[in-house]
C-alpha cells in the first residue's frame, strides 16, 4: 500500500511549494485543488513521473474443468 503524501514549504516572502507524492496518475490535481483555491494564485506546476503513470489493477480467473472418463 502506497503512502499518499502532500508536502507543502512555505518560503519567506510568502510563496508556497506544494509537492505530492504517492498519488497516482490525475487525482492529485482533485485532492489539491481545495488546496490551492485557498492558498491563492498558483504561478506554477510541474507534474512528477506518478501523474504519467497509471495505477495498475490485475485480476485472474481461474477455472477447473475436470472431466472424467467411463473406462
């Protein structure tokens, strides 16, 4: 299970850095943007190798076919 982390750095001259990791793919933008409304104007984003990447979901099917002979 993936840790989900907002870090944000509030610099002295008022800017904030706000970093997100351990969200993948676009969801980050959803869980930051009540965020960053408050926050103010956002000047800049750069997106991480997680928004590129897509969640992974993996299922199998197993079926057991058994069959029986007369002989």
């Amino acid at each position: 299970m993936n840790m989900e982390t907002l870090e944000f750095i509030i610099y002295p001259d008022g800017r904030v850095k706000e970093t997100v990791t351990g969200i993948v793919g676009s969801s980050c933008q959803e869980v930051t943007a009540a965020i960053e409304e408050q926050l103010g104007v956002v000047i800049s984003t750069a997106k991480t190798s997680e928004y590129y990447a897509q969640e992974v979901n993996q299922s199998a099917k197993v079926t057991n076919q058994n069959s029986f002979s007369d002989w």
